[in-house]
C-alpha cells in the first residue's frame, strides 16, 4: 500500500472443473494474505468458492505503507481451476 489506512479488499473468483458438478463439493480455499500471512492471522478462516460458481468476499482490514495483499488459492480436488479473478482494494480512511 502507498500510505497506511483503513481498506475495503475484494476478491472474486470463478472455480471450475467439472461439467457435471456436486453442489456439495468440490470447492477451493480462499485466504487474503497481507505479506504472505493470512489477513486474519491463521489458516482455518478462510472463504470456500465452490464447484462452477462465482463468489466475491469482501472484507476491512487496517494496512500499513508497504504491505503486499494478495490471496492463497488452495484445493485438494486435483483438477479443480479458476477463472476471471480479480483482487481490487480500496483505501476508506487514514
């Protein structure tokens, strides 16, 4: 980030693998990370995105000038992918 501040950070993602999906599984695993650790500072909270759908998780999180926010993407259905990702982040106040 440019300057320290309170900011809105967005993912979307759209998982894919099947043309014939269960609505109960597969899914990935979403976590926001701020430096390379997750936003929330641990593994177990993280956003499920399941199999052939499009989701978008929005959360506030205070930042400091210089951190790096990206999102860890994990599944441990082998063939499962995404598409159409974007990560946006706002700043809302110093």
């Amino acid at each position: 980030m440019g300057e320290a501040g309170i900011y809105q950070i967005t993912i979307s993602i759209n998982a894919e693998a099947t043309t014939d999906p269960d609505p109960d599984q597969p899914y990935l695993n979403a976590i926001i990370t701020v430096n390379g650790t997750p936003i929330f500072g641990d593994t177990t909270t993280f956003f499920n995105i399941s199999n052939r759908s499009s989701s978008t998780f929005v959360v506030q999180a205070s930042l400091s000038a210089g951190d790096e926010v990206g999102v860890s993407i994990s599944s441990s259905f082998l063939t499962l992918g995404y598409v159409n990702r974007s990560l946006t982040i706002i700043q809302l106040s110093n």
